[in-house]
C-alpha cells in the first residue's frame, strides 16, 4: 500500500507541499472520517511530522465555514527531499504470523492484533468485499470497528474518554504493544488515530499491518489454523 521514499516525494513536490509546511488532512462531506488519518499516518511515518487530520470536513461544512469548489488551480511545483521511512511504524506478513505464533505459546501476554473491519467480516459471518477471499479474522485479534469509533451521525471520531471506554470494553490493555489491521491498510488508521485522541498506550508500542487481511488471507491457509470464524 505505501508508496517508496523517492515516489512519497515525488508526489508531495507535484503537490507544492514543502518539508516544513504545516498540513491539513480531510475526508469527504458523504463520508466523514475514512481515509484521511490512513494519509496523515503515511505522513508522519515518513518524516513529515507536523500533519493534523481534521475531525472533521462533514461537521465544518455543517457549521458553516468557508469553503470553495471548481478546478483544482495549478500549484508551484517544489523540490521535497526523499525522506527516510520510520520502519518501527509498520509491520509485516512474517512478523505478524511470528506475532501469532507466539500468543497462541501458553502464559502469552504478548501483541494485541486490533481489526478495524465490520465485525460481520471479522467474524465471518459476512463476505469480505472483493472476490475470492475467505472472510474470517487473524487468531487472537479483537475485532474494533473502524465505525464504533466514530460518531454515527457527524462521522466524526469520538471523543476521547468515550473511545477510552469503548477500548477498555473490548479488552484493550493499553501497556501492550499493539499492531493496527483492517481490510486494506487504511481503516487500521482510523483505530490509531484514536489510539491517540484517547491516549490510549504507548505511541511508539504501535505499528500497522499495511497488507492487513488483504494480504492474509491470500497467503495463510484456514487448514493452518490461522483463519478464525466465530467469535
């Protein structure tokens, strides 16, 4: 999902966006929070730490700021410095099915693997959206819809001592390390984001499945006992 360090500052010189610029990141009227913090975290992992995702663009247009429409105008093109990706952000296929190997060794008190997908899609009572994938979730996840996290009518992210209530309910220790998953890499930023307004754990104890289920269920085999149905 992540683009390389010389494609990540190829786009941003394109986009006129310099290495010290403060940025904004938003998602659509329609859809309030979605893709915006999965932005804002690409961002910050490689290196352009001041990035805040605005919760949100649907509450801003209903409270009347200012907005603007038409073509996209033309921007100074700039010159932005390929940047060093911050690994410890990320994880791969291979450490998460280490990560699972070793929570299923008993007395493990190990990785929390959170799944941003519907829980109809983690449980696999759904089917997941693109074809021929096995529905199903990673042994020993915990399902965290990216939608609990978000109020259902503004689609905004919740405040933070609801979100720390909703964490704690599902069994969420925040001394954990914790790996973000969802279906594609992009939800799983939703969760960290907020992870982050409810300051909840450890920041850097935090990384993100980018392959997510995407990635897992084309390479394990349910047989394997690393695909779970059921609660």
């Amino acid at each position: 999902m992540l683009p390389s360090a010389s494609d990540f500052a190829k786009a941003m010189s394109g986009l006129g966006i310099k290495k010290n610029d403060t940025v904004v990141v938003y998602d659509s009227y329609e859809l309030g929070i979605f893709s915006a913090p999965r932005v804002g975290w690409t961002l910050k992992a490689f290196g352009h730490d001041s990035v805040h995702v605005l919760n949100n663009f649907k509450l801003w247009v209903e409270e009347g700021y200012p907005t603007e429409s038409g073509e996209f105008w033309d921007v100074d093109t700039c010159v932005y410095p390929i940047p060093k990706f911050d690994e410890s952000t990320l994880i791969e296929f291979e450490e998460v099915r280490e990560v699972v190997k070793n929570n299923n060794k008993e007395g493990a008190d190990g990785v929390q693997v959170l799944d941003a997908r519907p829980t109809g899609r983690w449980t696999g009572a759904d089917p997941e959206p693109r074809p021929g994938l096995e529905s199903g979730h990673i042994p020993g996840s915990i399902s965290v819809p990216a939608s609990d996290l978000l109020d259902p009518v503004t689609k905004a992210i919740l405040p933070g001592d609801q979100l720390r209530k909703i964490f704690e309910a599902k069994g969420v220790d925040p001394n954990r390390p914790i790996v973000n998953s969802c279906g594609t890499g992009v939800t799983a930023a939703v969760i960290d984001a907020a992870l982050n307004e409810a300051g909840y754990g450890d920041e850097s104890k935090r990384k993100l499945y980018d392959g997510s289920w995407t990635e897992w269920a084309q390479r394990v085999k349910a047989s394997d006992g690393l695909i779970v149905k059921g609660t």
